[in-house]
C-alpha cells in the first residue's frame, strides 16, 4: 500500500499537550466523565468535531492582511461574491457568520406552521430552524445508507420513491424546500451522487418545490463523485462541483467545513424576491449585505479557503487518510460504519461494547476510555446524545450507538493518525474490562453537553 503524505508542509507550528494516564483519570473525574466538560489544553489529539477546527494555509493568512473593514461595499466582499458566483454560479451572495445564521434567515422565510420541508437528512441545526418556525422537517434516506455494514459508493442518496409519495400525500403546496446535504453529516459523512441529485432537482422541478443544497462538505461530496460515479473521473472537483450548484436554486454552507476557515457561512440565491427579503432580514440578525456578521479579514480567508477547498491532491489525502484508518480498524474486527466518510470515521460502540446495555451509555464508554489510554477525545452519538425517556421514566435508546472521530482539515499528521489507530486498538483489546455509566445530572434539553456521569 503506498504510503500516505500530507501534501502540505508546516510553517508554523502549535504545540499540543502531553498529559500522564494518572493526570487523564483525575480530569476524567473532576469533569464528571464528560468529554465536553474538560478543557481542550488537556486534550492530545481533538477528534471532537471537524467544524472550525481547519488550519489556515499561509496564503489565508497573508490574505487576512488584505482584508478591508469597510462597512459597506468593501473590495472583500467583492473578492468573495466573485469566488462563489464562479464555483455555484448563484446569483445572489450573502455572506453570514456561520451556517446555522443563513439557515435561520431562509427558513423564517419560508418555513410556519402547516408547511413540510424535506431532505436526505436534516443536520440538526437546520431541523433545530425549521422546528422553531413551527413547520416539520423530514428526512427520506436511501435505505442502504441506514445499515451501518453495507458498503455502497452514495449511502447519503435521497429515496426518491418516499419523497415523491411524501409530496403527493401532504400536498406540494405545503413544501416550499427540499435540501440536498452533502456530504450527509449526521449519516456518516456519506457522499450523495450526481444522478441523484439530478433525478432530485427533476422531481422538485415537476412539483414546484425549490431544490437548495446544504453545501458544508460540497468539495468533499464532489471529490468522491470523481472517484466512484462513471463518466466523472476525468472532470476536475471545480466542474464537478458546478455541475452540482447548477441543479439547485440556492443554498447555504457553514464555511467552518470545506471552506477551510474558523468562522463564516453564506446563504446563496437565484430569486431576486427572495434574496431581498434575505438581505432584509441579515441586516437585522447579521449585518451590512456586504459584510454579513463578518470581519472584512474573514471574507478573504473564505474566498482563498473556497478555491483551496477544491485541491485535489488535498481532498485525496483527505479521504484517503480516512479509509486507510478504517481499513485498519477493520482488518483487526472493530465495527465501523463503511465505507467511511469524508470528514470522520464513526465506530459501532453497540457491537465493540456488545456486554454494556444501551442506558449504560456503550458510546461514552468507549470515548471515556480512548480519552484515558490516549488523550484522545471524540463524541458520542447515541444514548447520551439522542436517548428519550418513555411515560414510565425507562430509557428509549435510539436506532444507533455510534462514536464519530471527526478528522480537523490539515491539522494532524499522517503519523497521529497512526497513533490513534494504535490506542482505538489497544481499547479493543481490552474492551471487556470496560463498564457503562449512568447519568447523574441532565439538563431537559441537549442533555450530553452538560451531562454529570459516573461510571458503574
Ligand atoms: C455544521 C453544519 C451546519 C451548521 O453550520 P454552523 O456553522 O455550525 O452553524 C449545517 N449543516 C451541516 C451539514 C453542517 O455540517
């Protein structure tokens, strides 16, 4: 197998922060087994999310210094309007502070009671704003990309024979949106096709419903469209990528992903009606039209982290960092979702901590222990994260106990990818030692931030 190279080199360099196994139990303890609840400084490796957490490259940087803070009308501004009208061809351009602002502007728009929106799946933050108008958001996943061992290129696709059943049954009246998320975050990081993605715009065409892509990893989506769809090999990310904006109306994106910045979103449009009253309402949550809750600065950095974004040397390495993780997590038996992803790999914490029942929190189990062998700190995504409770106060647990290792854009090593491969191991080795936990304290609502545990 050929050997993995980052293909950058460092410039500048940040230290991270060595603790003992001694030092790591403790702070276990004294944040009352919570990973969210202890301070990145004691963290080696941060696995936690791949949101904001890229490195700039140094034309970013050097880019920040072009940065004009004019309030209105600044050449930034302009800089970006032009990178984005080039890769999505959208003719209206708002820049936002990050995605979940843009999402908040469009969905007041259109959302309310009465009306549906639809997607492969909603992120939560924009269900979070659909909800919060009082309209409903539903999700029409393909059904293989709901199996966690079924390996297949698009498990992020649309089921367009459920989502058409869906619009003749409520009506199309009542669905002014659907978004496409690509790629899919809370399904894996799983790519979604060209031809799905067509066949969607198609649908949505026949019934009125304005087609949006929710744009975050769209680099990466169109990166594995090059690598897995026929007659797309030869194209570059960029055509590919355009191929896609054009068969939506609009979007919006959290730049904090692809578009490798710490902070920055947009909201993108074709109709002129509606990006008025866009603009109207960013001037009142965000900002200045040309600015939009950003720092001039920040808009350079977007703009060069856009055209980075597409590299394709870059996202290669990128995908292929994390299938070289997954092929050796599986090759020693440990479950993971397949293929992985493009932003992280999730293990099966139900299945590699078969013993431990899921109101003892399997997942936290396994992301507690790879803290403690490791440093290591990444997320659960199961009971803790998603569990309810019924009229009888027993714990429901959701379909999936799931761990996500979200891999930060250009920040860690091939060789810390090792050394995380190595302590997942190690964990599994010793895997029946493990014991659940239980909840001591919870807040009524996105309790795992929060969350006080001890272990049983
Ligand atoms: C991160 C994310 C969002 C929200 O973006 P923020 O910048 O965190 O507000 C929306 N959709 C998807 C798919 C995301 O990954």
């Amino acid at each position: 197998m050929a050997i993995i190279i980052e293909p950058f080199r460092i410039k500048s360099v940040e230290p991270i922060h060595f603790t003992t196994f001694e030092q790591r139990k403790q702070i276990l303890a004294d944040s009352f087994y919570n990973l969210f609840l202890i301070k990145s400084d004691d963290v080696l490796i941060d696995l936690l999310t791949d949101s904001g957490t890229g490195a700039m490259s140094s034309k970013q940087w050097a880019s920040i210094m072009l940065g004009d803070e004019s309030y209105a009308g600044s050449p930034s501004y302009y800089k970006f309007e032009s990178v984005m009208k080039k890769i999505t061809g959208f003719k209206h351009i708002i820049p936002t502070h990050q995605g979940r602002a843009a999402e908040k502007i469009i969905y007041s728009i259109l959302g309310g009671k009465g009306k549906y929106f639809v997607s492969n799946t909603f992120f939560d933050t924009t269900r979070g704003n659909i909800e919060y108008t009082g309209a409903e958001a539903y999700d029409f996943l393909t059904e293989e990309g709901k199996i966690p061992h079924v390996e297949a290129p698009f498990k992020g696709n649309i089921d367009l024979p459920s989502l058409e059943k869906f619009i003749l049954e409520k009506g199309p009246e009542n669905i002014p949106l659907c978004v496409m998320t690509i790629t899919n975050n809370s399904g894996g990081g799983q790519p979604v096709s060209m031809q799905n993605m067509k066949e969607t715009a198609v649908l949505c065409k026949k019934y009125g419903i304005l087609f949006f892509l929710d744009a975050c990893r769209f680099a990466e989506n169109a990166c594995f469209i090059k690598m897995r769809e026929p007659s797309y090999e030869s194209k570059s990310i960029l055509e590919i990528a355009q191929e896609c904006f054009q068969l939506a109306v609009g979007g919006t994106m959290s730049a904090k992903k692809d578009a490798l910045v710490n902070i920055g979103g947009w909201l993108a449009l074709n109709d002129n009606e509606l990006a008025q009253q866009a603009r109207n309402m960013l001037i009142m949550t965000e900002g200045f039209p040309t600015y939009g809750g950003l720092a001039g600065r920040d808009l350079e950095a977007m703009a060069q982290g856009l055209i980075e974004s597409m590299d394709e040397d870059y996202l290669k390495y990128r995908l292929r960092s994390i299938e070289y993780m997954g092929e050796k997590l599986t090759a020693v038996g440990i479950p993971i979702i397949r293929p992985t992803g493009g932003h992280a790999l999730y293990i099966d914490a139900k299945a590699f901590l078969s013993h431990i029942p899921s109101h003892h929190l399997p997942g936290v189990a396994l992301v507690n222990e790879l803290y403690l062998l490791g440093g290591i700190r990444g997320v659960e995504i199961g009971s803790l994260m998603f569990g309810k409770y019924d009229d009888n106060k027993a714990p429901i647990a959701p379909p999936m106990e799931l761990v996500r290792l979200a891999i930060p854009r250009r920040v860690y090593t091939q060789t810390h990818i090792d050394y995380v491969i190595e302590k997942i191991i190690e964990v599994y080795e010793n895997r029946r030692n493990l014991r659940g936990y239980e909840i001591i304290y919870e807040s009524p609502l996105l309790r795992h931030f929060t969350a006080r545990l001890k272990p049983i």
